[in-house]
C-alpha cells in the first residue's frame, strides 16, 4: 500500500469522528466508518490486492478502545537508532 495514504480517525464518543469521516469523504478520500477492529487485518490484505483499483486516500472511523487494536495494529512509526 505504499502509493497509498491512509487515515485512521479515532476519538471518543460524540468527538466528531463521523463528521471528519463525511467531510473526507466529501473530498474524495474512500471512508469506511465504523469497522470493526478484527477486520482490520481484512480490509488492508483486501487493500494491498486492489493494486490501482482504489483511490490514493483511504480513511477508516475506528474505536481504538478495543483491546484487540494492539493485536492488529500495523506499526505507526520506526522506531529511530538515534533515540535513547
């Protein structure tokens, strides 16, 4: 997915998360609200056979308080040498 860029938009309840994703979606950016956290792993393998099916901007609504997240969260960053 590397020609892709994906937004994840996480917030507590009544925060706005279904407002940014409709405001995205309203730019053109492919939302998925709301999906659940086990499919996850589903949606990005779906994503990485799309190949150049899929618009360039993807965002998913997801509550991050699930306790499952941890188990099949992709790694957000590198982490750096240079750190101590």
């Amino acid at each position: 997915m590397s020609d892709r860029t994906l937004f994840i938009v996480t917030g507590m309840s009544g925060a706005g998360k279904s407002q940014v994703i409709r405001a995205l979606e309203d730019t053109g950016v492919y939302c998925v609200d709301n999906l659940p956290i086990d499919l996850f792993p589903i949606f990005m393998e779906l994503l990485e056979g799309a190949k150049g099916e899929m618009r360039p901007f993807l965002a998913l609504g997801l509550d991050l308080r699930e306790e499952s997240w941890t188990s099949v969260s992709p790694p957000c960053t590198t982490p750096s040498a240079s750190r101590p």
